[in-house]
C-alpha cells in the first residue's frame, strides 16, 4: 500500500471508465467450492510466437491450440522428467511513482540476472512469477522484453482484458515455459481464472493459475525424481537453500496426477468503517485453495497486513504462513534445546523479513511484512528470501518535478531517489509431496 493511496481513492484515481468489462460468461471447467464468495472468470493465457511476432493464446490440452503458441518452439528446453519443486516469486513492482515503464524494465533485467547467477528457472528449478500493481502502461516494455518472451508464458496482455473493469493497475502472472513446455510435458496449464473481490473499491481480485503435475511421468508408467541441482558456491544470495539427493536406489514408481492452484493475490490496502476488507477477501481465496479436487494451494502476494487480525488470519483461513515455517526451521537448526513446536507464538521479525516501509523510509508509518507466501495441501517451503531490497533507479535523464515525492536526495545528483519498488519481492522454494 502507498501512503498517498486515501487521496488518490478519493479522486478516482483508480478507475478508467471508458474500458470495457469483460464477459462474465466464461465457465471454469477445474474444481471451484460449492458456494464461492466470489465467482470465477475464465481467461486465457499467452505465449509469444516467434515466426509471427505476436503474442497469441496458448493451451496444453492437447486439442490443437497448443501448437499455436507452442513455448517448445523457442526458448528453454522443457521439463523431460517429472520434478516435486519449483520457486515462486512475488513482487508488488508500485504503479503509483514516476516512471512505471522504466522501472519495470529495470526490475526485469534485474530477476533475468537474478535467475542466471543462481541458476534457477532450469528444466529442475522452474520459476513462477507473480506481478502485483503494474501499472496499464507497463504491459508494452513487459511483453516486448526479451527475458519474458523467450522464457515466459503470460496471463495478460492488456488491462481491458480480464482486470477489474477501469483498473489502472493489476496482478500479471508469468508461467515458465520449462515446466509447461513440449506436448509430453508432465506439468499442463488446465486453467486460468479470476474472482473479482465483491467487496473491493480498489478494484482487488484472485489471479488463479491451476496446474496439473503428473508425478509419475505422464505415461501412466512411472518415473524416478531426478537430483536436484548443487547450490553454486559463489552465490550469496542461494546460501540459505539446501537442497537434499535424491535417492540413487531402487525407486516405486510413482503414478498420480496432482492439481496445484497458485492465487497471485493483491488484497485491499484500505480499512473500512465497519469491517476489516481484508477479512472475507483471504477467505474467498482459501475457499478455491481448499476446494475439494486440489492437492496443492498457493496464496502469494501483498496481503497488505496492517491490523493486529491481519497477522492471524492464514491461521483462521486454514493457511501456513511459508515464513513461520521457514523461521521455526531456521531456529531448529541451531540446536535450540526445545524445538518450536506449532502452538508457539509468531516468530520474533526481523529487519531481514521485512518487505515495505523502507523504500523510502516513511515518516508516519512502521517498516511490514505486508507480503506472504501461504499454503496449504501436500506441499512445503524449503526457504524463503526477500529480492529487490534497496534496488534503485537511476533514470538518464531528470526526474519529474518532485522526484517520487518521499524520497532522500541522491549525494551529488540534486535529485530524489527513486527506488525500483516500494516493496521487495520474495523468492520461495516449494516442494510438492510425494
């Protein structure tokens, strides 16, 4: 949440009413609870053809389409055996300071850098990344940029699509190809979906990508887990993840299918009079998570906690908090005489674990955790790390008159800084049950 947001709601800043709302008469054929909170939007998702230099619509299905927009076509080698892993990262990149396109390409080169130092978004580390508050303006420099075309299939191309109608800025989520590539993959997109929070007057909603994971191969025959990857000793930034073998004996053969539910989620930034917003917003999420037919949900994004009931809600809601676990696993380790068990108190939060609030420093308001990643069914988080932290941009020419308008003066520049985000983005490792 930006501290100048009451304002600008109160100009309606938020919304364009000359864009159209899109069709509601879109079924969702993936499971859905028996009386939703708020009901679902089925739309596509994109990926970039090369031949015909155009983003077109993409499906694994199997029927056809898939060819169209085939990822296998271009890009990274797809996944060619079935893996319990993935990343996820979640970033709220602000559509509020100067010069959103900017910082947005900025923000871009700075995870393609990311991603290839510590070697992750591999055929055995894919890399889901959802987008929070990009700005409408941001869509042409995000789908021209050359780390999104070749490694990414994307759930958006315009905000007159499938965002709240009139919204100046919403949830993107970017699929890798190396876990959905090639017509054997075991990983498929089965659907792509939105609830739109009845409740919001930030124009909120639920960007839901739903995957189905062929543990077993895809064949019906089985197949072993491969090893993943050694950590590269030279990164900094991986030094928390610990990866452990795989078996190098004999394996059973596994063969199930599991459907995992990933919800890049931007909740309400503001309270109400007579209700926490936030409240019923998490609860319409963990209904699609737990809905009968999902073996795995993921809940990542701003959660803007600002309320003392905000911190626990995931509780309430039946969700895990992948930083709790992360922490209580962290403090294990160091040999604790007493490990924390589940009933212990949230763990004590550090400035490490802190996402907004300090970029720049506000005057009025502490340093949050505002951003989450929650879970629930057969998965867990291996580690958790914050990415973006005091990542600036020096644009080349002068800033607007007034800088970002909170800023510190640059030494030397005669100009404010202006930071990539307002917020850091976090970067998980989920490992699926087998």
């Amino acid at each position: 949440m930006h501290p100048r947001l009451p304002k600008l709601l109160s100009l309606s800043f938020m919304q364009d009413k000359d864009s159209p709302r899109p069709s509601l008469n879109c079924p969702v054929k993936t499971p859905i609870p028996t009386e939703p909170q708020d009901s679902p939007v089925a739309q596509p998702i994109f990926a970039f053809n090369e031949p015909k230099g155009e983003w077109i619509p993409w499906s694994s299905d199997g029927d056809g389409a898939h060819s169209t927009g085939d990822p296998a076509s271009s890009g990274p080698t797809p996944l060619s055996h079935s893996i319990p892993r993935f990343f996820l990262l979640t970033w709220n990149i602000d559509f509020m300071n100067p010069l959103p396109k900017e910082r947005i390409q900025q923000a871009l080169s700075h995870l393609e850098r990311l991603f290839w130092e510590n070697a992750i978004n591999t055929p055995t580390s894919p890399v889901i990344v959802l987008l929070q508050e990009l700005h409408k303006d941001c869509f042409q420099p995000l789908l021209a940029h050359p780390f999104v075309r070749t490694n990414f299939l994307v759930t958006d191309l315009d905000a007159k699509g499938y965002w709240r109608m009139g919204s100046y800025y919403g949830t993107v989520t970017l699929i890798p190809k190396v876990l959905v590539g090639g017509r054997d993959g075991h990983v498929k997109v089965k659907e792509v979906f939105r609830t739109h929070f009845g409740n919001s007057i930030c124009c909120r909603d639920g960007l839901y990508v739903d995957l189905e994971w062929d543990l077993g191969g895809g064949d019906g025959r089985g197949s072993s887990i491969p090893t993943p990857p050694s950590t590269p000793k030279s990164s900094k930034f991986m030094s928390r993840f610990k990866f452990k073998s795989a078996s190098t004996g004999n394996q059973e053969p596994v063969d199930r299918k599991q459907l995992i539910r990933i919800c890049n989620v931007h909740l309400e930034s503001l309270e109400f009079k007579d209700e926490n917003p936030r409240t019923p917003q998490m609860k319409s999420v963990a209904q699609y998570l737990q809905a009968k037919g999902v073996d795995v949900g993921v809940m990542a994004g701003d959660m803007n906690v600002h309320l003392d009931e905000d911190r626990g809600m995931p509780e309430e809601c039946g969700l895990v908090d992948g930083w709790k676990v992360v922490k209580k696993a962290a403090k294990a380790s160091r040999r604790t005489p007493h490990p924390p068990s589940d009933q212990e108190d949230e763990p004590g939060e550090d400035p490490i674990d802190l996402t907004w609030g300090f970029q720049p420093p506000l005057v009025d308001k502490e340093p949050a955790r505002l951003d989450k990643v929650l879970m629930t069914g057969k998965v867990t988080i291996e580690s958790l790390e914050r990415v973006g932290y005091d990542l600036k941009y020096e644009p080349d020419l002068e800033m607007p008159a007034g800088g970002n308008g909170e800023g510190e003066e640059e030494r030397g520049s005669g100009r404010p800084t202006l930071w990539v985000s307002d917020h850091c983005g976090l970067l998980a490792e989920l490992r699926l049950a087998l």
